[in-house]
C-alpha cells in the first residue's frame, strides 16, 4: 500500500469490508501520519483535491467506500467532536470521546442517534438526514465484537447481486 498518491486510496478499507475493522484502524492511522499542518503538509500530488479529501473522509471516521454506491464506511474518528454541513439545515454530527489522533485506537461500537448500529456502514441517504454517530473508542482492537460478523458488512458491488463478500 502506498498512502502518497491515489491509484490505491481505497487499499485501507478492504479489511473493513472483510470483517476486519481493526487492521483497516492501524492502516489509515500510519497513512495519516505522512500529512502535516504545513503549507507542504499533503503528500503526494494533490490532484484536484484528491489527497486533501482522503484526509478529510479518514480523519472525520467516514469513508467512501465505493464511489457511486452511496456506501459510506464507518471507521475510527481522528477528532472528539466533528459536524459537517449537509445543507437544508441538516448538520452531521459525530462525536467520538477521547479520541486522539496521536494514537491509535480502534472503534468499539457505533451508536446512530442513540440506538446501537452494528453494520460498519450507513448510506449516502441517511447521512444526509443530518444524524448524531457516537463512536465508542479504545486501545484495544475488538477482534471479535463491532464491525467482524458477516451481517454487518455492506453488499457486494462486485459478486453477485445482494451477495457480501467472504
């Protein structure tokens, strides 16, 4: 995996799509220490945007996971408390206490408007209502718990319709 320019962005969060969180946590935070808050703070070549975005949808602990589906993966936050503007009055917030970017951390469970949610995902629609994310951080990779059983994991664009992948 190479974190300094775009032909394999995604590469972090195929352990994710494959019930494995944790390693997809340990990725993106050694990939996020190559950014800086300096004017040549974005490695690689920003191409009209593209490195600056990766920053922004892995520090938030919201990702893209295919372009185009509407599936947006849900992964470990950067920052204690983030809100996005999704227009019409919607605001997207996410809260993930005691996080610090300095570390590594791994989710424990996420909580959507304040009822449990399991799948390691939410879509394009429901991001727009404007929900609360709570993300409930620590040290320790759950290998076992949010994010690894096969229910949990968004469908397949590229096996057979409706399919997940194994």
């Amino acid at each position: 995996y190479n974190p300094n320019n775009e032909p394999d962005l995604h590469s972090p969060w195929l352990y994710t799509l494959i019930g494995q969180p944790w390693k997809t946590a340990a990725v993106v935070r050694a990939a996020q220490q190559l950014f800086t808050n300096a004017p040549n703070g974005v490695t690689g070549n920003d191409d009209l945007g593209t490195m600056s975005a990766w920053y922004l949808f892995s520090a938030i602990g919201v990702y893209p996971a295919v372009p185009g589906s509407g599936q947006f993966l849900l992964h470990t936050p950067r920052f204690s408390k983030v809100e996005v503007d999704m227009g019409n009055g919607r605001t997207l917030r996410i809260d993930a206490p005691g996080a610090d970017g300095r570390r590594l951390q791994y989710v424990q469970g996420v909580q959507v408007d304040g009822q449990a949610h399991a799948p390691v995902w939410l879509d394009w629609n429901r991001l727009q209502q404007g929900p609360r994310l709570h993300f409930a951080l620590d040290a320790k990779a759950p290998e076992q718990g949010w994010g690894t059983a096969v229910k949990d994991l968004p469908v397949s664009w590229c096996a057979a319709p409706g399919s997940q992948l194994r």
